[in-house]
C-alpha cells in the first residue's frame, strides 16, 4: 500500500511548521497534506510516473501509456508476475496518481 510518509514542514495557511504526510508512488512524491488544516498540494506526476514505473518493470514507455489510459485496472492486473512492481502496490500507486492529478487539475 501507499503508506503517507510524516514530514515537518512549513505549511503556508498555518503560517508554522505543522506536520505533513507525504504520499509517494514508487519515488515520485505525488501529495503533501498537512495534517493540522486539512490542506494539501498535489503534483501531476503521470508522465513521470509512467516513466519511472516503465524502468521498474522494463516495458517500453509508450506502450504502458496507452494501457495505462484505457485500462488502469486490467493495466496493473497485467503486469508480468515476474516484476519487481507488485500488481496491487502499483495499482495503488496508480489510483494515488491518478486522483492527485485530478485534484492538481481542478485547481487548475
Ligand atoms: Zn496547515
């Protein structure tokens, strides 16, 4: 699973140092929320993620993509057994990139 990590640090709307869980796929840090005022900064790390994920499991990039966007779910059940990436931690992983993308997204 895609335990947050805690972290001090600075928190713009609290204006001190508060604790934050930051949350990681793989080594992409994809949301920092501090725990304090409910507030959290999301990244839209999709591209890096795929990236990463491609050298994780060593698939062509492009290919993975295309997967990843038509069917995430059958995308990660598919991953060959032999990976170092287990199918439901990368799926995880992808659910995490995925909604902070769109909350990144919202906020435009
Ligand atoms: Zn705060």
């Amino acid at each position: 699973m895609t335990e947050p990590v805690p972290a001090m640090l600075d928190c713009p709307h609290c204006g001190r140092p508060t604790e934050h869980e930051l949350r990681y796929a793989g080594r992409l840090l994809v949301s920092s929320g501090c725990t304090v005022c409910g507030r959290s900064i999301d990244l839209d790390v999709r591209r890096r993620y795929v990236a990463d994920l491609a050298g994780r499991i060593r698939s062509k990039p492009r290919r993975l993509v295309r997967r990843l966007r038509r069917h995430p779910v059958a995308f990660s059940a598919g991953l060959p057994r032999s990976t170092a990436a287990k199918p439901l931690r990368v799926y995880e992983e992808i659910k995490l990139v995925l909604a902070a993308a769109e909350r990144a997204r919202r906020r435009g």
